[in-house]
C-alpha cells in the first residue's frame, strides 16, 4: 500500500464534511439575507411613515438599526443589526 492511500481519507467522511461545509455556507447566506430583509422594513418603515426634512427622511442609520432591533428582536435572539446593516437598507430605501 502507497503513502498516498494511507493519507487518504475515507470517501464517506470526506463526503460528509464538504456536504457540511456546503451547508453551513447556505444556512449563513440564508441569514445574512433575512437580516437584509429585517433591516430593509424597518428602513421602509421609518422612511414611509417617519418625519422628513425637504426631501430627506430625518432617519439615520442608527434610527434603523435601533427600529429592526426593536421589530425583529425576538427573532434576532441577541444578534442585533449592526449600524452597518442599517447604513444599507437606509441606502436600499432611499434608492426605491
């Protein structure tokens, strides 16, 4: 037997870890989208309905984030949107 074949791992283990990995990629892009979505409502909200200055919501960045933690708390389990994550749904918002 080769030293190649020694190192070699076992076909199913390997094929179990890529299948994880691959899974563990969806599930993080899955919930990176449903934060986009969360914080894009709560910037939708603010900039439908909220006060504005001319032509320019008086909504910030900060304003959106503390708006989807507030909406989406429970959900969000402690991981609340960043004030990045609000930058750019204000931006998504803005932008319809």
């Amino acid at each position: 037997m080769s030293t190649a074949t020694k190192t070699r791992k076992d076909p199913v283990e390997s094929e179990a870890e890529r299948r994880e990995v691959r899974n563990s990629r969806r599930r993080a892009k899955r919930r990176a989208e449903a934060r986009q979505s969360k914080a894009r409502h709560a910037a939708f909200e603010l900039c439908a309905w909220g006060a504005w200055n001319g032509d320019r919501p008086r909504a910030t960045a900060v304003d959106v984030a503390g708006r989807a933690n507030a909406m989406y708390g429970a959900y969000l389990k402690g991981d609340d949107i960043t004030v990045q994550e609000g930058a750019d749904a204000l931006a998504w918002a803005l932008s319809l």
